[in-house]
C-alpha cells in the first residue's frame, strides 16, 4: 500500500514538473527519481526582496540641522554629536546676546561722558586762535566763517579750515551724534582740545605729540570696551554661522554613514526541496560600527 502512494505521488510530481520542465518520465521508480532530482538540483535558489523602511533621509538631515544645529544629527542617532552641535549653539546665542547688550550700554555711557564733557565750540576757537601756528602758510583764517550770526559752529566750515591746515589735523570732524563724531574725539591728538579738562583758553599751546587730557584717554578706554564686547558678539555670530555649516554637512555625513551601515531586507526565499519549492520569509538585520 505504501509503495502504491509513493508511486502515486512520484507519477503526480513527475507530472507537475513534466508541464514546467518538459521532462520525460519512463514509470521506473528508480529511474525517474533520478530524472526529477537532476532536473531539480539546479533550480535558481531567488529571492524576492524587499526594502524596509529604516534609512535616513540626507535631506532632511540637513534641513534639521540648518534650522537647529544637532537636529540632523539627532535624527541620525548620533546623539553626542547632537548635543555638541546644540550646546554651542545655545551659548555662542547666549554670548553674542549678552556682549551686543553690554557694547550698547558702554556706547551710551561714553557718548552721554563726550556730550557732556567735550565742546565743539571750544574745539572751533583754539582751531581758530592756532591754524596759523600749525600752518604758517594759512594768510587769512576769517574767511572761514566757522561761527555763524548766533555763534553756531557752520560744520562746513570748520571741515574747510580743518582740510586747510592739514599737518596732524588729519581729520575732518564728522556731523554731531554721528558714530563717527564720537570716534574721533577720542582717537584722534586734534581733538584733545576740545575737552573740558584742556580749558576754554584759545591761547594755551598744544603741539601733535604733547600729552593728551586724561579725559580724552578715560573716553579712548571707554570706547575700547564697548568695541571689545561688539568684538565678542560679533565673533559669536561667526561661530552661530559657522556651528550651522557644519552640522549641516555633519548631519547629511551622519545619514548617509547610518544608511551605509545599516543594512535591513525583507526576503522572500525560494528552497528548493527536490520535488517541491517552498517560499519563506527571512528578516535580515544588520548594522556595522
């Protein structure tokens, strides 16, 4: 009985494969079983595959990180990175904050020290009073109208006679409350008599290279702090810009090296177990540090 089953069984497969294969059998157990294992043996061992879903997106690495440094890298699972990226972030925020606040503030506190201790008035008439001594070559120093009928300084003016002279006058004094006004006073030797603490004598010499009022070097200090916080500030916007940059392209580094070593497949398997094929799923999970 057991030998009539196999026989049917064997005639059945031999039947199947001889549809697909064209393969011809003689009846002879031996013999066709031979036939079927031949036919076969070397059948192609396919796999349907399919991708799942678990790669990074490079592109959205890097808009992460554009909008927020250590996002991107975050999203790759480099989370020390991420941290990096975002701790600097927040304080070269912080920093860039605080100086920018710190330079504004000193900036009012010297321009309130110039307006209050530095005359333009004061600057105009020892200018005055002295353009022949600095230049010789200057004749005739009324045809400059530095003052006007309410004794106003003309800026005009005194920006003429200031080009006429030349020597250390170097310079011509900008517009009131400019940001450039209140740079000059206290960089450049011309200016330093028109502070409070030189005295409102036309007369009393001063020479490129005398010492300057101790006013005018406090003021000098004063402004050099205010640049130095600005300085800080604007060093801190580089390294926002800069941390940006770099996390972007860390980020999108970061994505593609998660995609390189990851490696996750769905297969469908085909086996081939001499007179059946059987197709089974294998999950293949992989990833290389």
């Amino acid at each position: 009985m057991k030998k009539i089953i196999i026989i049917l069984l064997l005639i059945h497969s031999s039947f199947l494969f001889a549809q697909k294969n064209d393969v011809k059998f003689t009846g002879n157990l031996k013999v066709d079983s031979q036939i079927a294992f031949e036919n076969t043996k070397d059948m192609p061992d396919d796999k349907n595959e399919f991708l799942i879903p678990g790669k990074k997106s490079l592109l959205l690495a890097g808009l992460l990180s554009a909008v927020i440094p250590g996002a991107g890298e975050l999203y790759t699972g480099d989370y020390l990175k991420s941290a990096v990226f975002f701790a600097i972030e927040a304080a070269a925020i912080y920093i860039g904050i605080v100086n920018d606040k710190k330079g504004d503030d000193k900036t009012a506190e010297f321009e309130a020290y110039a307006n209050q201790n530095w005359n333009v008035k004061q600057y105009a008439e020892w200018t005055i009073a002295n353009a022949q001594n600095i230049n010789p070559s200057i004749d005739d120093v009324s045809k400059y109208q530095v003052f006007d009928s309410q004794g106003n300084v003309v800026w005009t003016e005194l920006n003429k006679l200031e080009s006429a002279i030349g020597n250390y006058y170097s310079h011509r004094l900008a517009p009131f409350a400019d940001q450039q006004y209140y740079e000059m006073i206290g960089k450049y030797a011309q200016f330093n008599v028109g502070w409070s603490e030189f005295g409102n004598d036309p007369n009393k010499p001063f020479q490129y290279g005398d010492p300057l009022t101790s006013q005018f070097k406090f003021y000098s200090g004063e402004r050099g702090v205010a640049n130095d916080y600005y300085s800080t500030a604007s060093t801190a916007v580089k390294i926002i810009v800069a941390n940006h940059i770099i996390s972007i392209a860390d980020a999108i580094w970061s994505a593609n090296s998660f995609n390189k070593n990851l490696s996750v497949k769905l297969t469908a398997k085909k086996f081939n177990l001499g007179y059946r094929i059987e197709m089974y799923p294998e999950l293949n999970l992989r990833y290389s540090f």
